[in-house]
C-alpha cells in the first residue's frame, strides 16, 4: 500500500508505505521509551501519571525528567484501524492526520495542491 506520493520540499522525509511508517515510528517510540527508562523524561500516558509527574516537579524543578502527552505527527505508522490498540498501549494519545506534505489521510504541511 502506498502511504503517498513523494513530491514536494519535504520529499526527503517521506514514507512509501504504511509499513515503512511503522518501522520508523516504532524506532523513535523505542527512543523515547529508552529515555523514559533512564529517567530523563516521563510519558504521560494517565491522569495518574501527570499527577505523579507534578508532584516530582513540585518537590525538585531541576532535576525532575521532562514529562509529555506523545503525539503521533502523522497518522501514516498506523498500517491499519486494528493497529490503533497497539499504539495506545505503547504510550502515544494524540493521533495527527497528516504532518510533512501529502500523507495517506490528509494534505499537511507544505501541500500545495490537493491533486499532489
């Protein structure tokens, strides 16, 4: 399946298919999954966890790990509607329709014409 066509100054950073997306995606939650490890940031998955994260910011601004809601900019990853069990589990709650250019799902940043 194609994700979308590769046109555009953003052409660099497209993805030819669903499934490419997904190995990129998975590369870069596994990157921030391996920070919140080292507990340099927090993923706030629940409202448990920003509590729990304002409290260690409350107690020590300095040293208490970044924390963030995980936004997917761009919903190309998502290979199919199955899928999206798997990334909530993961640690994203905000799905983008579309990002960089043209995606699968919606004209984004830089799309100059929708036919493109």
């Amino acid at each position: 399946m194609i994700a979308r066509k590769n046109h555009g100054p953003n052409a660099n950073i497209d993805f030819r298919t669903h499934e490419i997306a997904f190995a990129q995606a998975q590369g870069q939650l596994a990157y921030y999954q391996e920070l919140e490890r080292q507990d340099i940031i927090r993923l706030i998955r629940t409202r448990a966890d920003l509590d729990a994260w304002r409290a260690s910011w409350a107690a020590d601004p300095v040293s208490a790990p970044f924390g963030f809601v995980l936004l997917m900019g761009g919903a190309d990853p998502i290979v199919s509607p199955e899928q999206a069990r798997l990334w909530w589990d993961d640690g994203p709650r905000m799905v983008g329709l579309a990002h960089y250019g043209p995606s699968a799902n919606a004209f984004g940043t830089g799309s100059a014409d929708p036919l493109t």
